[in-house]
C-alpha cells in the first residue's frame, strides 16, 4: 500500500510539472497569437516559426538549468526569479538569431511588437505559475498531495529545518515530530523551539518501527556526521522501508560560501565553496557586462578621450597604467587605469596610496578621488577579465600579504573583479592602512558572493552613481 502511495506521489510531482510546462508553452505562443490579434496582422507561417524557435530555445534552456525540477519547498520568488531568467535569456537569443537571418524583418516584427511579445510573455507567465501554485497550495490544505515527515537528531540543522517546515505550511510536508539520538545534543534556546513547537515521538528504534508499519513518507537525518556508524544502522534498517531519506549536512558549523549539490557521474557531492555564476547564471553575467559596457563605453568615449589628452599634456610618461591583479580563480589579468601617479609600481612591493600622496601627477588626485582613472576597466569588462560589478582587484602583492592574514580572503576570487562592488558603495574602499579595514572590505565581498542576482548587480551600478564615484575614503 505503502508503494501505491509514493508511487502516486510522484506521479503527482510529474503531473505538476508537466502543468507547468504546458502553461509556459502555451503562453508563449498565444501570446504572439494576441500580439498578431492586437496590430491587425493574420496569424502566418511567420509568426508560428517565430513562436516554436522561442519555445526551443526557451525548452534547451530549461533542460540546461533543471528549470522543471520539483519546486516543493522553493519559495515563490525564486520560482518567478527563474522564469524571468529563462524567458528573457530565450528572448535575447530569439532576437540575435532572427537578426543574423534577416528574420524580423522578413516576418514583418519591430522592436515595439517584439517587446510587447516579451512583456506579455514574462507577465502572463508569472501569473500562471503564481495561480498554479495557489491551487497546490489550496488541494495541499485540504490534505492532497501532502507528505508526512520527521526529523531524527536533535541538532541544530535539525531546529533549521522545523523552523522552516512549521513556517512554510503551503509546502505540503507536514512535520509530525521528531526522533532524538542519545549522541545528538542541541543547546537549550535550541530546545525550547523543538519541546514547544514540535511533538518529540520517541527513540531511533520507535522511528524505525513508525517508517516501517508505513506511518511516514520522508525522513530528515539531521545527526553530526560523527554518528557515522549511526546514520549507516538507520539507513540499513530504512532499506526495508519505502520512506524517502534526506540526510541534512551541517553548514551551520562551515564557513561556507556558496553552496549547492550536484552529481559527477552519478556520485552526489555537495559544494560548500563554489562561485554563483554557473550555468545559465554565467551567461546572465556575461551579457550583463557586455551589453552595459557598450552602452556605458559608448556614452563616456568624449571623457575618455578629455582625460586621455589631459594625462598625455600634464605629465610624461604613458596615458594608461596596466598593472597586474588576480582575476577570476586567481588568474592573472591586466587591469587598465588612466595613470595618476608619477611611479608604475608593479612588482612585489606595491605602496598604497594615501591623501595628498606625492606620487600624485597634475591632475592624478582629482581622478583618484572622482574615480575617473578607473573608467578604462569597461575595456577589461568588456573583454572578459573583469566585470561591471565585483570585488575590487587588489595588486598582487596586496593579495599574496593579506591571504596570510585574513581568513576566507582568496574566496573573493571564485567571481570577477568588479569596477564597482558591494564594499565599496558600503563606504569600504580607499586605502586599507589597517587589517579591521581589509577584513571588513573581505567581509562585504563575500557577502556579495553569497547573495548575487541580477537585481543586486542593478542596485549596486545605480548606488555607484549617487555614492560610489567620490568617497572621503577615495584618494
């Protein structure tokens, strides 16, 4: 009985996602079929290779970053977040490859049509996800597709896990109590949460007994690794059971930077130090600087070349200082600047700059503290060394002292440099003359790491233009 139902479980989640799959196909081509209704133009050949390339290129992508994936348990916003990924990178190639063809103008689409299309596509997409979800969440409540589930060890994992499923009911994985481990401990704050929220509902043995008569569905292993010889008794016994077993790692005690699992040739491993821009998100990045730095390059060409006249005439020596700095996994790259001073350190002994430095040239103080001499790096963003937003690069032989000093400090390599970065606009940036202020700049690097989307890249491009250019710290 107990197969009957994980079997219609998981019958369920394919159920789901092949409802979701169908919505967005759906809405993808209707949409260009309401995009014809609303310029008066008939419904052609055209328009329908126009609608099944988009959903293609929109299907590939899917595969590519596992967008069909069972979402029980993500939140909402990152489902949404993923749809708006997918759609937009599908659009942006839909258009280059119509471009290359000829085809928007064979097929008779401007840039307003195709827009609308788009807009129509990312809004109706986002409603059919967000109603989908609401009618699961509403069948969940009244007790379809739901799964019940336990959590053995006392742990601090553990408490995570309750906190998260006790908060999240609309999940539909309904948290019956927990099993405690004689060599699992939590502190006592830690207690509270489990003794008054969560139903406490016996041994490890009880637990095996209740898996086996077939009252659970999926079972959380929240136990130290330590209790190796433990986990391996449970998941023997468990084999004769049909319950779903997770094993919940402890990240809690880690200094971990990015995390997320994955399979290298069928073998699951867990990535506790890894950089965010992977897959689809690399390629989000990547057009990210490309398409801004142009425009951004295009924009400022009559600054550059003001500043480069001006570097030439008020002192000797060449317009650009190219020096070298770790890039992305600690490759070295060249990152270019309009020179400011009158020395070109770049050896294994490198000087910060301090206020009123008498390095300075003519004019080198007022582009250190504008930011001006930095405005070359949308070169190196545009060719792939660096990117718009990041870390701040570091001469080398500021990297090689502080990596001895400062725990975590090479991490902020896993991503591009940046020309701007979230320790910047945070007011960190300037002369580090002492290692409370490298850590903190390290600080605020990681933590961007940590959190990066596309959204926070935007917010801090527009926070540059207010507070990062000109800083007290800026000399």
């Amino acid at each position: 009985m107990m197969s009957t139902v994980n079997h219609t479980r998981q019958a369920n989640a394919s159920v789901i996602s092949l409802l979701q799959r169908i919505s967005d196909l759906s809405i993808i081509y209707f949409s260009i079929l309401a995009l014809c209704y609303i310029n008066n133009e008939s419904f052609s050949i055209h328009s329908n290779i126009i609608a099944l390339l988009a959903i293609v290129i929109f299907q590939l992508i899917g595969g590519v970053s596992d967008f069909y994936r069972s979402w029980r348990g993500m939140s909402l916003f990152k489902e949404l977040l993923g749809f708006v990924k997918n759609w937009s990178l599908s659009a942006i190639i839909t258009v280059i490859i119509m471009l290359f063809t000829g085809g928007l103008e064979y097929f008779n689409i401007d840039d307003s049509s195709f827009l609308l299309w788009y807009f129509l596509v990312l809004i109706f997409g986002c409603l059919a996800r967000y109603l989908i979800r609401l009618t699961i969440n509403s069948l969940r409540s009244m007790g379809y597709n739901t799964r019940n589930v336990v959590i053995v060890g006392r742990t601090l994992p553990g408490v995570h896990l309750a906190k998260s499923l006790i908060s999240a009911p609309w999940l539909g994985l309904l948290l019956k109590g927990f099993y405690s481990s004689s060599e699992s401990t939590i502190t006592s704050q830690d207690n509270v949460v489990y003794d008054a929220d969560v139903t406490f509902l016996g041994s490890i043995d009880q637990m095996i007994m209740d898996a086996k008569s077939g009252d659970i569905d999926k079972i959380y292993i929240a136990l130290p690794m330590k209790n190796e010889k433990e986990i391996k008794k449970i998941m023997h016994e468990l084999a004769d059971t049909t319950c779903s077993v997770m094993l919940v790692p402890d990240l809690f005690s880690l200094e971990i930077l990015k995390h997320r699992s994955e399979e290298v040739n069928g073998i699951p491993v867990l990535s506790l130090c890894d950089t965010p821009l992977t897959g689809l998100n690399s390629i989000i990045k990547r057009l990210e600087d490309i398409v801004l730095s142009v425009i951004i390059l295009i924009f400022i060409s009559p600054v550059l070349f003001s500043i480069g006249c001006a570097v030439k005439f008020t002192s000797s020596g060449p317009i650009l200082f190219k020096q070298k700095r770790y890039g992305m996994d600690g490759k070295s790259i060249q990152v270019w600047k309009f020179r400011s001073m009158t020395v070109m350190e770049d050896g294994a002994k490198v000087t910060q700059a301090t206020k009123n430095d008498s390095r300075f040239t003519v004019i080198g103080g007022f582009l250190r503290k504008t930011s001006l001499d930095e405005l070359p790096q949308f070169f190196n963003t545009l060719i792939g060394d660096m990117s718009i937003v990041g870390p701040r690069p570091h001469a080398i032989a500021h990297n090689e002292e502080y990596r001895k000093i400062i725990q975590g400090y090479m991490l902020r390599h896993k991503v591009k440099p940046g020309i701007t970065g979230w320790a910047q606009i945070n007011g960190w940036r300037g002369e580090t003359d002492t290692n409370e202020k490298m850590e903190k700049r390290i600080q605020y690097d990681l933590e961007y790491i940590r959190n990066w989307s596309l959204w926070l890249d935007l917010k801090i491009i527009f926070l540059t233009v207010f507070k990062g250019f000109i800083n007290k710290s800026a000399y």
